[in-house]
C-alpha cells in the first residue's frame, strides 16, 4: 500500500493523463443520450385514401346523349297554343253530272272549270297551298305557316281527281293531299297505282283513307286498326312513302281512335266537321266543297266558323 501522501501525489500527477480520456467518454455519453441514441426513424405521413364518393342508385341523365326514339314519335295530341284558322277543303269529284240523274252525286261534285275558276281565285288573292303534313308541322309550331294558307283535300281517290283536278293544280302551281281507300284502288272509277305514282311524283301527298272505307266508330278496335294499318302499309309498300295522315270515312271517329293514330305516328286526322278550331289535330275540321255553287259563293269557305260551345 503506498502512503497516503505518495498516493495523493501520484494522483495529482496523473490528474493531466485523466481528465482528457474523462472528457472524451463524457461526450461520448452525449452523443449516445436516448433522445438521439434511440430515436425512431419517423416514417413520412400518408395522407389518408378518400374513398370516392359513391353514384346515386338512379343514374344521372347524360345531356349530351342521343335519346332512344319514341314509338309516339314524340307528337303532341294538341297544338301548344291556339292556332289562327286555315281552310282545310274537302273535295270528292271533279266531274260533270246532272242534278236530275244523282242528286247526291251532283252535291258532291264540282265542276272541271269552276274548278278551275275556285284556284285562280287562290292565285289572286294570294294563298299558297299546304300538304296536309305541312300543315301539321306549322300547326305544332315546327314550320313557319305562309300568311295566307290553305290545305286542298280530295276523298277516296276517284279516277277523276287523276284527270281533271292534277292538271289544273299543276297548272297553278299547287299541291293538294289526296286520301285513298286501298281496296278500290285500281277499280272503275279510281285511280290505280300508276296513277297513284304519279300524284307522288308530281308533289302531292298520298294520305291514308281506309281499306274498305269503314265505318271506324262503329267498329270494335281491333278491326278498326286493321282498316288503318292496312290501308297504310299498302301504300307504304306500293309507293315508298312515309304515309303519316288520315281521313276518317265519313268523318266517323271518336276520342279512342284519334288516339290511337296518334300512338301510331300519324301526324293528323280530318274529319268533316265543320269550325274553325285546329288545336285537336286529330279531329281536324274541313269544309266541304259542294256542287252548283257559282264563284260569288267559294270565299264562304274561308270565312271561320266557331265551334259549339266556344
């Protein structure tokens, strides 16, 4: 053992040899502390994933997409507002016959040149002539209607409206809608499907009128669509047109049956009611043109008479 003394100096000697290697383990221990020693590597943050949101169970309309077509062809039933009066006439025959011989005949018939006579009056006081399908259209507000408009219609499609009335038409420059029955095409007394073609080709409308000139009303409605959709796909067929009006047989319809054509896609239906109201287009009036009138009588016809009950 040394002496404290000897001990104590030795010590103090080697204080300078120490304190350095004390040092060194001191700072040692710092840099080793559980704060820096230890730390956890932090992981970067992830934002969290946003599940997105989930589509409504109805599916959203595209507005850019095509719509699928409609079997009603999207028609109105009525015309969106009120609309001014236009002349539908009704012919039958353009023929000569006497009184005497067929008093009903003759009522029904004008005339070849007071026929005539009735389109120079057109001419001069301005009216343009309408297709039935025209006048559809303007009646529904797609096509601008001419200030001075009439439609010209003949029934049933009598050989004579071939011979006396196409050419004086043509002559004038105007276009009538001409309602055949299909099964009296072709017999004595009407047009046949020549004939038939060549109203198509020279601008007239081929309009539906039947089969068998039916009675419609008082049909059951099963037999009543076979009238209609037989006599339209006959000419549909013969003529490749787009047959889209119709004239009931006598004017006989009902409530049902005009909408039945319009469930079928034609455009209108005539009757022979007489008025001057054209917002149900499927019970269109018309005036009827009769036999014996002189000239001084044909602006009649383009005078409105109001409904009953209006």
């Amino acid at each position: 053992m040394f002496p404290r003394k000897q001990w104590f100096s030795t010590l103090l000697f080697s204080l300078p040899l120490i304190l350095p290697l004390l040092g060194v383990v001191w700072v040692a221990r710092l840099d080793l502390s559980p704060q820096q020693q230890a730390a956890p590597t932090v992981a970067p943050t992830v934002a969290p994933t946003v599940a997105p949101t989930v589509a409504p169970t109805e599916p959203v309309p595209d507005p850019t997409a095509t719509p699928e077509p409609s079997p009603r062809r999207s028609l109105s039933l009525l015309t969106p507002t009120d609309p001014p009066y236009i002349p539908i006439l009704m012919y039958h025959y353009v023929r000569e016959v006497e009184e005497s011989v067929d008093p009903l005949g003759f009522r029904l018939s004008v005339r070849p040149e007071r026929f005539v006579e009735q389109l120079a009056w057109l001419r001069d006081q301005g009216y343009e002539t309408l297709l039935m399908r025209e006048l559809a259209a303007c009646l529904r507000g797609e096509l601008r209607c001419p200030a001075r408009s009439v439609a010209l219609t003949f029934d049933d499609g009598y050989s004579d409206q071939f011979q006396a009335a196409l050419p004086a038409l043509q002559q004038y420059g105007f276009r009538a809608t001409f309602y055949i029955v299909t099964g009296h095409v072709g017999r004595e007394g009407y047009m046949d499907w020549e004939q038939l073609e060549q109203l198509r080709d020279r601008g007239m409308e081929v309009a539906a009128h039947t089969v068998s000139h039916a009675d419609l009303a008082s049909l059951p409605l099963e037999q009543a669509l076979v009238e209609i959709n037989g006599s339209r796909a006959a000419l549909e067929s013969r003529l490749g047109v787009d047959v889209v009006s119709f004239s009931y047989p006598a004017g006989s319809y009902s409530p049902e049956l005009a909408r039945t054509l319009w469930e079928a896609g034609f455009t209108s239906a005539v009757t022979t009611a007489q008025h001057d109201d054209l917002s149900h287009l499927y019970e269109l009036p018309r005036r009827r043109v009769l036999g014996g009138e002189t000239i001084a009588g044909y602006p009649w016809y383009f005078r409105p008479l109001p409904r009953e009950g209006r």
